[in-house]
C-alpha cells in the first residue's frame, strides 16, 4: 500500500495556468487530475484518491480559502498547497497558511520550487499517514489480542481473530489453524464489520520454520474467499514450537506496509492464543510456553558487544507474572529493553505481549526512547486503563558506545567497570501514569564496561528489603565472570530465593 505516484488535484480556473501546474507535475512524476472550480474541487476529493491539492486562491464560485477550509474538515490529513497571481501581499499569505493551507506559493513560480514544494509538503504528510495507520492498527491490534485471549472456545478464538484482522487491515482475512484434534479450520472474515465463519481447510504444512514468517503467494492457493482482484496475498505463518501445526494470517498485499509489523504481530498473538487454548487442562505450562514464545528467540550477534539474558518463570505454584525483554538490531543500533506489568496471571503475561508488540512497531518508526516510552504510555492508558507497568529502553551505538535511555519506574541497570559499580539512575513515572517524564539519559559506555538490567523478581525477597537486595546485587556486580551467560547464572543462584514467587528477567550486555 505504499507503492504508486501521489496524486495531485491542480484546481484553477485559468485553462493557461492550469496546463503550466499539470504539465510541470506531470513531468515530476506525479498523477495529477484537475478541476476549474472549487465545487468541483470538491466533489472530486469526495469520489476520487487526492494525496494534495494545488488550488488557486481566487476561483469563480468559491474563495480558495473556503474551499481549503471544507477540504480540511472533512479530510484533515489532506495537504493543501495555494497557489496565487493576485493574493500576494503578506496578510494574503497569512489569512490562506492561518486556514488551513500548507503551504503558499505566490506568482510567477518556478516550476522546480512547485515540485520541491510539493514534494515537501506530501513527506511530511506521508510520515504522519503512515504513523497514524500504525497506531490506528495497533488500537485495535490490542483490542483483537484481548478478544481472543477471551475466547472461551477454538472457534470462537478463531472468529474473533479474523474479525478483529479484518479491522485491523480493513479487507477480506482467512485465518487458519489445527486444533488439538488435528481438524485444520479456517475462520474468513469478508471484511470490516462482517461476522466471521468457519470452514474445513487443508494446508501443506512443509518447510514451514519455527519462529514467524511471512511470504507473497497467488491467491489461488488460498481460494477461501473473494480476493480483491489482481492482487496477490501476503501470509504470515506463525508456529510456536516444532510437534505443532502453524497458524496462517492471509490478507491482500494491497493492505501491507513495508516489514509488515502489524501482521507479524497479529499472527504471533493469535498463535499463542491458539497454542493456550489447545492444552487449557494445563494452564499454568501453556501460560509459560506462552509468555516464553513472546521473548525474543535467539540473541542478534553485534560486533564488539557481549550479550546474555536469563528468564526464569516463577514456580509452578505461582500465576505467571508480566517480566519480558527484548534485544534487536535497528538501523546499526541495538535496541534493549526490559519490562514488568503489574501483576501475576495469563491477562498480566497478555499485556506484557501487547506492551513488548508496541514498543517493538514505535523503534521499527524510528523513535528515541523516551518518546516510544511516551506512546507506550499513551497506548496502555487508552486501552488497559487499570493496567500499570514498569519500562526501561535504550538504544546503543555499537562502534561508539553512545547510549540513550530512559526508564518508566523501572529499577536502575548496573555498570560495572574495573570493579566500580554505579547504578545509572533515571527516575521517572510508571507506565499507566499521566505525569511529566525527563529527557533521555544520554552518555558513553566505555570499552570493557558492563550493564546489567533485571526485573524485580531478582532481588526482592520475603525476609530482605529492596536496599539490601540492590546492595547484593552490588557487590556481585564487582567481580562479572569472562563468560557472561555464567555470570547470569550466578546472580540467580547468589540472588534469586531457592522457590521463585516471581518472574525474573536479566539481560546482560558488555561492550568489548
């Protein structure tokens, strides 16, 4: 959905003028259709896809600028250039950009400051279209994840899934999965609003990996329900472990934008969703697969960097808790982060998927920490408004060592160099909190120094204060083994109490 030329509605009422704008807009690249009158400039935006408009300021019927004012009311995201002969003067330029237009650009123009304006002006447009797809998504992303984790049936799990899918991408889903029987059932949702049903269904299951993956077929080979016409299918295939069936998440290309994050999330959700349901006899162990299939499958591999991580669930007797991390390499930088939702129980390891799924789509965007912090935040008050959760991310520079981070509550990392030990601290609000949050920590992590970040389950125990526990965490952090993946193990087995009442999670990092 992001291929093709932008198109450009040229609205004026001079044929001359009007043939200058098309051609020059033509040649530049764009699709450009036209109108000689601001109702037709109208009713074209209505029927027709207009990413901008150049519209004249003084047309015959209507004023340029009430035209670009009703444009915006009913599409605000619609990017208005004017373009002006006669309302030159300073006040004329001023009355178009104060009601709504985006840019104004006064006679003769040049036809290159045209394009370049245009060009310009739809960036900014495109990046903010793009950014508000993705949140729209990942609103009803959680909603879908919450409905099929309630699902108190196979089916229903699956209905709600292609329901919630077909929302989300707003065309015709087939989701498809293997009970614990091993029927194969497809649940198609036709589109937006429409009720999901479900039918038998038989798929190839060879060659499909662990893990998620996502591919681009003929949609012939998922004739499950009416395609949009010359378009092919993207499907995502999630399977959670290698003795289960995977599940497949097919929607039109047309719908997809570039790394196809919300599918991919989409299906990784719905497949734990189906792999709990399987086996609900056995909540607890399904509840952990769960919570483990989230976490990050294996370590990226960053020259000049050391990485260890230890997840240990608490015991069987305990609920499971919301502890998650994640570690990816983004654009040449690492992205690190560690988390707790509130609580323990399978809704508590729901909203840490959703949590860990929304800051992983905010740096795929390309945002510092505080501000995926930031729209975490405002994503959880919106949609789990009684939830709250800690969060700490940091992005890293390999080569240099540069660091940014910032932390919502969550308890200080440790550095560790040549036997000093600091805890880097960066107070700030829970997650779930409307409050003021400082600018991100930013500094150097020098060559041969550690970090070590942990969730609470680490140091906290029944008969010991937090101070103590941080004060132990301290002095072990004095002495960090050569082999990282020990040195983990040995702040669980020095630390963490003989039975775990609560998930621990440690990610350990060294800068070589």
């Amino acid at each position: 959905m992001d291929g093709g030329p932008a198109t450009v509605l040229v609205v004026d009422d001079s044929h001359t003028k009007r043939y200058l704008l098309v051609s020059w807009l033509t040649r530049a690249g764009f699709t450009v259709i036209e109108a000689e009158n601001g109702a037709e400039a109208l009713a074209r935006v209505e029927v027709e896809r207009v990413d901008l408009v150049v519209l004249d300021v003084r047309l015959p019927d209507l004023s340029g600028y009430e035209v670009c004012e009703r444009i915006k009311a009913a599409h605000p995201a619609m990017p208005v250039i004017h373009a002006s002969a006669h309302a030159v003067d300073v006040a004329d330029r001023a009355q178009g950009l104060t009601r709504g237009a985006d840019a104004y650009l006064t006679e003769p123009i040049e036809p290159e400051e045209l394009i370049a304006t245009t060009r310009a002006v739809l960036r900014y447009y495109q990046a903010r279209q793009r950014a508000e797809l993705l949140a729209e998504r990942l609103l009803v992303l959680a909603d879908t994840t919450l409905a099929v984790h309630a699902a108190s049936t196979f089916a229903g799990l699956l209905e709600a899934a292609a329901e919630g899918a077909a929302q989300i991408f707003k065309s015709p889903v087939a989701v498809v999965a293997e009970t614990f029987d091993g029927d194969c059932l497809a649940a198609i949702a036709p589109g937006p609003g429409a009720r999901a049903t479900l039918v038998p269904w038989v798929v190839d299951d060879t060659g499909v990996p662990t893990g998620a993956t996502v591919r681009v077929q003929d949609p012939a080979a998922w004739g499950l329900v009416e395609w949009p016409a010359g378009d092919s299918v993207t499907v995502a295939a999630a399977r959670l472990r290698e003795d289960r069936a995977p599940l497949y998440v097919v929607v039109p290309t047309g719908t997809q934008t570039a790394r196809t994050p919300v599918l991919v999330q989409l299906a990784q959700a719905v497949a734990a969703a189906v792999e709990a349901q399987r086996s609900f006899d056995e909540e607890h162990r399904i509840a952990v697969t769960l919570q483990r299939s989230l976490l990050p499958r294996r370590l990226p591999e960053v020259v000049g960097l050391d990485l260890a991580v230890r997840y240990e669930p608490a015991s069987a007797q305990t609920e499971v808790g919301g502890d998650f991390y994640e570690l990816v390499m983004l654009d040449g930088h690492l992205l690190l982060a560690i988390g707790d939702v509130a609580g323990h129980s399978l809704h508590a390891a729901t909203v840490m998927a959703e949590l860990r799924h929304a800051v992983r789509a905010y740096a795929v965007e390309g945002h510092q920490p505080g501000e995926i912090l930031h729209r975490v935040n405002e994503l959880m008050r919106t949609l789990l408004p009684t939830e709250i959760a800690t969060l700490c991310v940091l992005l890293l520079h390999p080569p240099t060592g540069r660091i940014r981070l910032a932390s919502a509550g969550h308890l200080p990392p440790v550095l560790s160099l040549d036997g000093k030990v600091e805890f880097v601290q960066h107070t700030a609000p829970l997650l779930g909190v409307r409050a003021p949050r400082p600018a991100d920590l930013e500094f150097v992590l020098p060559a041969g120094a550690t970090l070590v970040f942990y969730t609470d389950g680490l140091i906290e125990r029944r008969d010991a204060t937090i101070d103590e526990g941080l004060a132990a965490l301290a002095a072990l952090c004095g002495t960090v083994d050569e082999d990282l993946d020990a040195f983990c193990a040995r702040l669980l087995v020095e630390l963490a109490p003989p039975e775990i009442h609560d998930d621990v999670a440690v990610v350990v990092l060294r800068r070589r």
